[in-house]
C-alpha cells in the first residue's frame, strides 16, 4: 500500500484517494456505466498522461476527468499514481 493513501468503498463511490499531507489529492470515484471520475492536481506531466488514455473528456463543471473503467485506464491510473509529487 502507498504511504498516504487509502482505499475506500462507500456509497459515495470513492474508489481511491491519495493525498501527503496539505498537498491535493488524487481521487478516483465511480462514474456512470463503465466510467471512473478521476481528480488529480494540475500538473503538465499527470494531465499529459491522463490524456493519453483513449476516450478521456475533461468536465469543466465537475473539473474531472471521465475515463473508460478499463483494465487499460486502471493500469495507466496506477503509473500516474506512482509518479512524483
């Protein structure tokens, strides 16, 4: 398990969040159908990457991103998860 994250099932459909200390967190929440809404803090890199995955769109209103619940995403969501802060 990753220091300063936690796992979490709840009704709210929060499926991941990371965060150390002040700095923002990561979260992964369940989305319509088949999607996952991911919130991450702005950076070049995690925005690049997240791009990366096919059927991404960005919600301006929500600002998040949905993604296909794919193996696919999930497997880019943890390199994402693993980069730097």
């Amino acid at each position: 398990m990753l220091i300063g994250a936690s796992y979490v099932a709840s009704s709210a459909g929060v499926l991941f969040s990371k965060g150390f200390g002040s700095m923002p967190r990561l979260q992964i929440e369940s989305g319509p159908p088949g999607k996952l809404w991911v919130t991450l803090p702005y950076s070049t890199e995690g925005v690049a990457r997240i791009k990366e995955i096919p059927g991404h769109s960005w919600n301006p209103e929500r600002k998040q991103w949905l993604l296909p619940d794919s193996p696919a995403t999930r497997a880019a969501l943890a390199e994402i998860i693993a980069l730097p802060p």
